[in-house]
C-alpha cells in the first residue's frame, strides 16, 4: 500500500510570544483534557498567504504536482504528526483525529459523514447505524462492530472510510481564518479504520486543488447558491453530472446537493465546476436569499469521543465553523482565496 | 470479504503477469489503495490520469445516446496491458480497478476473468 517511509523532519520552530509552538509532555495525559493549557498557539493560522517560514517538504517521495502550490498546508499538523501525537485538531472547517501522528479520521460540516455515505450507498439502514453507534460508540470500536455484524463488508467500510476522510479532510485543510487548537488524547468513536499518513493527505489535497483549478478556475460554484444557466442547447450531461444538476434549483450550494445526493462533498464540487465550466450552472445572483441551512449537520451524530453538541466545547466549536455574515469579511476571504490561488 | 489491501495483494498474486493494480475513484482521481509498481512507474499518477480515459468514454457514450454500462477498458502498448474495470457494486459507485500487466507473460482472458472474481470480492 502506500506507505509513506521518510517521516517529515522537524520543523523550524517559531517563537511565540506564548511559547505555544512544542506542547509539555504531561498534556498527552486524556485527563488534561480541559486544560487551558491545551489550547496550543492561537496564532496558529494555516492560510499560507504571505508565510515567510519555509514549511516543511511535504511528501518527499513525489515531487509537487504544481509550482503554485503552497509548501505546507498546516505547519500545525506537520508538528504533531513529527511528535507522534494523539488527538483532535480543531479547524474552522472540521476536526482531523490523530493517533501516534496518523489521521485516523476526519470530520466537516460541509461533507456528509460516513454515516451518510454508507446509508445513501445502500450498504446499511440508518436503523443499525443507529444501533451500532449506540452498542460500540463507547468502546471507540463502531468500526470493527459493524464489520463483526457482517452487514458491511471491511473492504467497502474501509473505501467509504478512506473516501469520506479525504473528504472532509479537503475542507478542513481548506484556507481558514481562524485558529486552530489540538486537544490531545482525544479519540474518535469510530475507532481504528485505515489510517493515513500527514504527508499523504496534504499531498492528496493539494493534488485535489490543482485539479478543481484545472477544471475551471472560477471557486465560486463551490460554496454559493447555484442556478441553472439557460444554454441555447445544452449538451448531454453524463449521467452522475446529471443528478448534481438535477438538484440545483436557486437555493442549494454545493454542500446541500453533497448531502441530498449522499454523495462526497469533493466530487459533487468536481461535478459543479464541469458543469460551469460547460455553461450549465453558474451562481445564484446576489438577489437571491443567502443560504440559510444549518450547516452542522453531520458531526453531531452518536457520541462524540470528546464533547457533544452540548458539551463544554460547544459553543466553541459552533463559533469556529459557522460562516462570517458579514458580506465585507466573506469577500475579503474569497479574493484572498483567489489571490492565493494564481 | 476481503479487505482493500488483501484484494489488491490477491490480484497481483493470482493473475500471470500482473505488475501493479490500484483501486481509484474516478471522480478526484484518488488512488484508495496500490500495490506493485516501480520507481518508473508511479500508479498514483497512472490512477489519476487514468480517471481521464474513463470519463471520456462515458461522456462519448452519452453523446452517442449508449445505454449500456462499461464493463473494461483495454489499453495495449507494445509490452503491456492496461485493464480498467468498473466497480458496479452497491457501494462501489464511481470506482475502477486498474491493473497492468506484462504482455509476454500474461494471458488476458483470464486476467478478465480473476479481476471479475476479486471485485466480486471486495464487495463494494
């Protein structure tokens, strides 16, 4: 498989008026959980625009799929996979699980869990995930439950996995503007899947980037409204295409049609900028009504591992992933995003 | 019920000839698992570029108004075979096994026939 051998070597480590750059040993312990001191340096943003710091080579073994491509998407995680550690990353976008520095799974409000995906796959009924969340979630062993049940096969749990890591993985490496924090000890109850090196999952989301940029330049579809272009005549649409287009109606944005259709958040924002890129589907007109839907959808499901919507980190994490209103901040992020994209 | 990496290790054990098969979801083009391969020969490349090939078959299809669904899709160069084969499965929506194989040493048909049983396999 693919293993990635040369683990990345230390990073430059960057003062910090809070010192907060290597975390003290005794913060591994889960019992420090609530620990202030837990909170690693806020200033920690990973928006790599302007960064002087030569980041760490990511993935030695390929060289960069692209000149334009920053060199680390997150210096944060480099350090944490260097030292091996065991936790949760919290993003603006979603959370990365890691244990021993590998991510072990990895969750976005703008992705539809695995949840979803193994339901809308057809491969099991919400009821025995239900059940099996409830039965295993405690243990961390809701993975190895299902697969022991023998409703879903370890190969089909591991590629729906695999796929919706990488998923939510895009979105949370994703450019953020907020900081991120690492709460160690932290273990998902999903348990042990397949894991995947850091080096990996940046290479393949920095790959995923170039590719939406090839495609079609324009990000716009992958976060507005969409409507249907009227095409003097429109050309047949293969037929996956063809039920992304099916959904656009004015309102929803891509994340929406991603859970309607239980498909990848990725693919269906692959699909969008095809079918912009054929005059199919552009944005919504800024007189449309902006996107009320709730946009936390699927990380509340089962028990959480750490705190769930009610715990103490509640409002927090509510605050780290819900979009800006204020129309001046969105636009500066989307033309930095633009910028930082040439 | 085998795994991902059992799956590919099988193909490459079982079908003559096999030097390297890879499991790839053709819409990012990711690689979900590889096996084999060689320095000169990189699958996650031939993954991603291989999503290409199959995209536009489908999309020929649908300009040509074809129903029906590909089963595989044959390259042979001059000392090798490239075997795509769609994953039809409940779960495996969007999935291609790519296999390559050494021209002299393999014998296709029953290259086809192994890739068919390890799909059936991994039950995706």
């Amino acid at each position: 498989m693919t293993a990635i051998g040369t683990p990345p070597p230390p990073l430059p480590v960057r003062r910090k008026p809070n010192g907060g750059a290597q975390a003290p040993a005794d913060l591994t312990s889960p019992a420090d959980l609530t620990s202030p001191a837990d909170l690693t340096s806020p200033t920690d943003l990973t928006s790599s625009a302007g960064r002087p710091e030569p980041a760490a080579p990511v993935g030695a073994v390929t060289p960069a799929p692209s000149p334009a491509v920053p060199p680390g998407l997150s210096p944060m995680l480099n350090r944490l996979a260097a030292e091996r550690a065991t936790g949760v990353l919290l993003r603006e976008h979603g959370r990365l699980y890691l244990v021993d520095g590998r991510i072990m799974h990895a969750e976005s409000p703008e992705t539809p869990g695995l949840d979803v995906l193994l339901t809308m796959g057809g491969l099991l009924d919400t009821e025995f995930w239900r059940e099996a969340v409830a039965q295993a979630g405690a243990r961390r062993r809701v993975g190895r439950f299902l697969v022991d049940s023998g409703r879903v096969s370890e190969g089909a749990l591991e590629l729906c996995h695999v796929g919706a890591l990488f998923d939510a993985a895009y979105f949370v490496l994703g450019p953020s503007s907020a900081p991120a924090r690492f709460r160690y000890g932290a273990v998902h109850w999903l348990g042990p899947v397949r894991p995947v090196p850091v080096a990996a999952l940046e290479r393949e989301t920095l790959r995923r980037r170039a590719l939406l940029h090839r495609i079609w330049p324009d990000p716009a579809t992958d976060s507005a409204p969409l409507v249907r272009a009227d095409a003097p005549a429109e050309p047949p649409v293969p037929a996956r295409q063809g039920a992304v287009l099916g959904q656009v109606n004015g309102a929803r944005t891509a994340a929406d049609i991603s859970r309607a259709l239980g498909r990848p958040a990725f693919h269906t924002l692959v699909d969008l900028r095809r079918l912009a890129a054929a005059g199919l589907v552009r944005t919504a007109p800024a007189a449309a009504p902006p996107q009320t839907s709730p946009r936390r959808p699927s990380i509340a499901h089962g028990p959480d591992g750490l705190d769930g919507p009610d715990g103490p980190d509640a409002s927090v994490s509510a605050l780290l992933t819900e979009p800006s209103a204020d129309p001046d901040v969105s636009l500066l992020r989307r033309l930095r995003d633009a910028l930082e994209a040439l | 019920m085998a795994n991902t990496e059992t799956a590919l290790k099988e193909a490459l054990a079982s079908i003559e000839g096999a030097t390297g098969a890879a499991l790839v979801d053709y819409t990012s083009g990711m690689a979900l698992g590889t096996i084999g391969g060689s320095k000169s020969f990189d699958l996650n490349v031939a993954a991603a570029g291989n999503t290409d090939v199959v995209r536009a078959k489908l999309r020929t299809m649908e300009h040509l108004g074809l129903k029906g669904e590909i089963e595989d899709i044959l390259i042979t160069l001059s000392d090798q075979y490239h075997l795509i084969r769609l994953l039809t499965g409940r779960g495996g929506n969007g999935l291609f096994l790519y296999l390559v194989l050494d021209l002299k040493r393999s014998n296709l048909a029953m290259a086809r026939h192994q890739l068919k049983k390890i799909e059936a396999e991994l039950e995706v």
